[in-house]
C-alpha cells in the first residue's frame, strides 16, 4: 500500500522505548486512501508517540470496508525503497501486481511480504464481483524497515500460508518469526533481514491467553475487532498497545464479545533512518534521489531503478518535498 497523503511529513524514527512494564497506547488517525469516495484508513505507526515496534514502522489497519459503495482499494503502482511490505487481510481479496514480474491475489490469512531494497513499484487494486467473499474488504497493511547492510537488496516477494492453530481459548496464526503458546512454539518459515514477530490472534469471548514472547522484543498489539486488556491496560478497536523489552510473558485477555488481534515484535531497531512518503533512506539526499528517479520513471522503464508492469492507467506521482532539509533521526 501506498502513502496517498499529498503533504507527507518527515518522520521521526528510532524512537527509544518506554519504561519496562508499562504499556503506550497509541490511538489511530484517519487517512483517506485517495479519490473522492476514498476508502479511510486508521493508522497507527508511525504516530506522535512512537514511530516503530522492531523494524515495524507502517501499520495502517481498514475496513470492515463495503467495496461496492466506497470503490475499495484502488492504488496506481507507485515506488518503494529499503522497506518490506507485509499485507494481511480478515476478509475480500486484493490483486496484487509487480515490477519484478509477480501477480499475485492476496487472500484472508495469507501472509503476502514483498521486499523493496533497492527499488520496486506496485499496484493494489480490490477484487470485485458477485461472490459474497469479495464484498467487504478489512486487513492491516505493514511496512518493515531494511537495515542499512540489506537496504539495496534485489526486490522479492514471497508467500505464506500459515496453518492456524488452536489453543486453549483461541487460535494463533504466526505468520513472521516465533511464538510460545501453551508450552509450545510455533514458528514461521518466512526468512527477515531483523528478527521479527508477526501473528494474528483469535480470543474467544471472555478467554485470557499467555504467549511467550522474546524479552529482547518490544511489542505491539493491534486491536482489530472488540476490546482487549493487555496485561492491565484496556485497549479498544483499532488501538495499538506498545510494551517496552524485557517481558518474556505477554498475557491477553478478552472482553464478552471475544476479540481479535496483530500482534507485532523485533528487538529496537538501532538506526537511524528518513521515511517520507513510500521512501525510506539514510539522508536527505537518498529521498531526494529516490523521488527524482521516480519521476523521471513513473513506471514506465522497465530498466530503470522501479521496473514496469503493465496496468491500465497512471501511475502516482510524488508529491512535493518540504521546503526544509530532511533529517534522519534514531
């Protein structure tokens, strides 16, 4: 997914963590998803308090969206660079198109991660149609960001299907990294250039589920439907909670109407980068750089830095850069 705000500003990224024990709750803000009938998003990374969880430093949380009334998700192929993109959807589907030659339909429960590195565009555009799967569109889409060392790496996308599994007051589907439940761990395939963790969790009504967690992480809980404690801190639908390193345990309890969850992890991430809009660099003039080879591209040169793919339209231009030197921060 892109970022379609047509003023993005620098962020701040690198943050330090909170107090051990304590949990930050970071309420979303909307975004639209361009267009005049434009899907809204809730976005929650990066927000004032805290700009990253691990190298998790995007998350925008959507739907339950009607695809017939509000057009769905229409995103022209647009640039990306040192990041991964991690698409999670709970219900529809969305076509998914690529530079390095990928398409791909993402699918409810279906971990789609696609690696920018050195550059690559895409396009995401809702599927449509009669079948009552397709009619409500709601996912999380989640950005990760690359260590300087694998910033340029050749662009990739690969594909999980995770086997849910059932414990004892709920179900568990680790889609990126590890995680302990009832005495046992459960791990993902899917290779990451930092360690991360990455799992939808299912609560029954009223269930209280302990999860071993690595007590390097700092952690974050994406609220996606119905309410949550998280250890005692009450968080609400599209609420992120955030817990500092240095718990090995992380207990969630749901509320009457059960509850479910994205539950994200990695250890700080220790470096300092710039993000603005779809770029991620290491100084001003690697975005500045970025968006100059981008618009002399928009998608078009199928040996330039982004690729090409066909798609029946214009891709999206970059918007302006601030009139002030971007910073890298950490």
């Amino acid at each position: 997914m892109s970022s379609l705000e047509t003023r993005p500003d620098e962020v701040t990224c690198g943050d330090g963590p909170a107090p051990e024990g304590a949990v930050t709750v970071l309420t979303p803000r909307e975004v639209p998803l361009g267009g005049p009938r434009a899907m809204r998003v809730r976005r929650t990374l990066p927000s004032r308090g805290r700009t990253m969880i691990g190298a998790w430093c995007f998350v925008d949380h959507y739907g339950p969206d009607e695809v017939g009334r509000s057009g769905g998700m229409v995103v022209p192929p647009h640039p990306h660079t040192a990041l991964q993109t991690v698409s999670w959807l709970f219900s529809g589907e969305i076509e998914h198109r690529d530079s390095t030659g990928v398409h791909a339909v993402v699918r409810p429960g279906e971990l789609n991660l696609m690696t920018a590195g050195r550059g690559v565009c895409h396009s995401e555009v809702s599927v449509t149609g009669d079948e009552p799967h397709l009619q409500v569109l709601h996912g999380a889409q989640l950005w990760v960001a690359l260590p300087a060392a694998d910033a340029g790496v050749d662009p990739a996308f690969q594909h999980h299907a995770p086997q849910p599994r059932d414990v004892h007051g709920g179900r568990v589907s680790v889609f990126l990294g590890a995680l302990g439940v009832d005495g046992e761990q459960t791990r993902s395939p899917v290779a990451t250039y930092t360690p991360l963790l990455g799992a939808e969790v299912v609560l029954d009504p009223g269930a209280r589920v302990r999860l071993t967690v690595d007590p390097e992480h700092e952690h974050g809980v994406l609220v996606d439907h119905g309410r949550v404690r998280m250890g005692e801190t009450a968080l609400e639908r599209a609420e992120l909670g955030y817990l500092a390193p240095g718990r090995s345990e992380l207990e969630l309890a749901a509320g009457e109407d059960g509850a479910r969850v994205l539950l994200l992890g990695g250890p700080p991430f220790g470096e300092q980068i710039v993000m603005w809009w779809n770029f991620i660099g290491r100084s001003h003039e690697e975005v500045v750089q970025a968006r100059t080879q981008w618009q002399d591209e928009l998608g078009h040169d199928p040996d330039g830095r982004f690729g090409a793919f066909d798609y029946p339209g214009d891709s999206l231009p970059a918007p302006e850069l601030p009139q002030v030197r971007l910073r890298p921060r950490g």
